[in-house]
C-alpha cells in the first residue's frame, strides 16, 4: 500500500518530482539528492505536506 509523495527542492522550493513511499515502514519526510531544472544542479528535495 504505497502512497503518491511530491518533492520539492529546498533551495529555490520548486515542486519537481513525484515518488511513491510505503507510509507504513517510513514515518519520517522523505528526503532525496535529485537534480534540479530550475537551480541548475543537484539539491536536496524534500517531502512536502
């Protein structure tokens, strides 16, 4: 039972990218090194609420 997450960078808070997380096993926010359109290079993104 997985549920849809949004990622959105903690630099320039651009919502990029779309993930699946079982809620079950995490509790915690997700937090990922993705690349970012917008700033240009690699940040860290957040779960958002």
């Amino acid at each position: 039972m997985s549920k849809k997450v949004v990622l959105a960078c903690v630099e320039c808070m651009n919502r990029n990218y779309t993930t699946e997380k079982n809620p079950k096993l995490t509790n915690e926010r997700l937090e990922v090194r993705k690349f970012c359109k917008n700033c240009g290079k690699h940040t860290l993104h957040r779960e958002t609420k």
